[in-house]
C-alpha cells in the first residue's frame, strides 16, 4: 500500500466531498446535535461518501468520522479521521470558510491530510516528511517573531461552560499580540497558519478538527504541541485538548501566557 495512492484517493474524495455540499447548500435541512450542534443532512451525505469511497479500496481500515463513527478508537493501525464539514455553522450561514478535512494516520501518526476549501476553490495538502501545499504550490509559515505583531487564531465551544477561562485567554491574547482572527473552522485556521496568513491558533477540538491540518502546519514549519502537558499515556497528535500551533518563535511566550491566564482561571474560581 504506497502512500501516493492514499494521497490521491483522499484528495479525490476531498474534492467530491466538495462537490456535494456546494450543490447541496441551496437546500438545507438543519438540526442541532444534542440541542446545540448544528448538523445539515448535506455533513452527513459528505461523510457516507468518503467513509465508503475509502471502504470500497481499503475495507480493513478504520474510520473515525464526525457524523457516522464519532466513537472509533484511535489506536487502528490504519486510522482515516474525516470532518465532511469543519464549519457547518459557516455552512449554514454561506459563509465561505468551511472545508472538507481528511487525514490518514499509521500506528497512531499522521501520514497524510487534505482540507479542502470547495467555496474558495483550495486545497491543502500535506505528506509526512515532504512538506505542505495549497493548490500543489509549497507554503511556509510566516515565521513571524514578535508577539506584538502576530494574528491569533482561535474558536469557541458550542456550550460555554468554561466561559472564563475563554474569555482570560483571549484578553491576555489582546494584551499581547497583535490580534485576533475567528474564522469559524479550525482545519482552516490551522491551514492558515501553515501558509502564513496567520501566526498563532489555539483552541480546544476534536480530532476530526484537526488532524489534518496539524500535519499540513507541522510540515510547512509550525511547532505543534499543547499549552500543558499531557496526561502520561495520550497521543499528542490525536489530543485535541488546549492545542497550540504556531510559527516557532512565537510558541514557548505564547504558551507561557496562555498557562498564565489559566492560572488565573483557577484563582479566580477558587475564591469565588
């Protein structure tokens, strides 16, 4: 099983994933995942057709997908993560930042991911060890070294159950840095980070989230961790808990602040 196939049948599935959910925003049917998630009938039409385009060629593989099998193990040998939609509420609303998001991983590393853009017409793509692209065209991360002039992306959760330890991130991200940017999909944010147009992301996600595009960000030159450790045990490139990708001058302060403004959160909790 070489991995230029792997690559091309997830970027094929990519773009017909595309294809459907274009043709399909005309007509929404909207429902909302335990009362809060909004989900569209065209996420899980996207989702049947890559989980079977993949099963078709490799019906020994896993799959972890966000609508048909949230609750796959993520220790498969061979491992497909899908998101048929990363931003659905953009989606829903015609926004133009959403993405189809595809990764393979191998014993529980990443081998290979795809984001696809269908309403902005990009593709990025990313091999382990071979570097990143939009649209087959090589990109790099800013590489960006003051705080005090970087573009910070993040996201907020559907329930807002940690609302201050959001909100003390982000004043501590205004205090220090640039601004900020919340594109409403973090496969794209992460994307956007790996080719420059943004120079910090963190946020807490899901796998299908991610998983692509971190490798997209890692193999354009971004560092890729977390703003705490993590618990002994887990996989940092499937943890999608208090993740942060950035341009790799810009990690280590950003991490120290975020750690800061959690520190925070606890003091301010604790006395309450």
């Amino acid at each position: 099983m070489h991995e230029t196939n792997l690559l091309t049948l997830a970027m094929r599935l990519a773009s017909q994933a595309g294809e459907l959910i274009a043709s399909q925003r005309q007509a929404l049917s909207v429902s909302f995942k335990d009362g809060t998630e909004l989900v569209t009938q065209a996420d899980v039409a996207a989702d049947r057709l890559i989980t079977e385009g993949i099963l078709t060629i490799y019906p020994d593989h896993q799959i972890l997908s966000e609508e048909l099998n949230p609750e796959q193990a993520t220790d498969a040998e061979h491992l497909w993560i899908i998101d048929p939609i990363d931003g659905t509420v953009n989606f829903a609303h015609k926004h133009p930042q959403v993405a189809v998001s595809i990764a393979y991983y191998h014993k529980g590393k990443a081998r290979l991911g795809v984001v696809h853009n269908p309403f902005l017409q990009e593709t990025f793509h990313a091999q382990a060890g071979k570097g990143a692209r939009l649209n087959d065209q090589p990109i790099r991360v800013s590489g960006k070294e003051e705080l005090k002039r970087a573009l910070v992306a993040t996201g907020f959760p559907y329930v807002k159950d940690e609302l201050p330890l959001l909100m003390n991130r982000l004043h501590t991200v205004l205090q220090n840095c640039a601004d900020v940017r919340r594109l409403g999909s973090a496969a794209l944010d992460i994307c956007w980070l790996a080719c420059g147009r943004l120079d910090v992301y963190y946020e807490s996600v899901k796998p299908w989230d991610f998983a692509a595009a971190q490798l997209i960000a890692r193999e354009a030159g971004a560092i890729t961790g977390h703003i705490h450790p993590l618990p002994a045990g887990a996989n940092p490139e499937l943890c999608g808990d208090n993740l942060l990708m950035s341009t790799p001058a810009l990690f280590k302060p950003l991490q120290a602040l975020l750690q800061q403004a959690d520190q925070l959160t606890s003091k301010q909790a604790a006395t309450a």
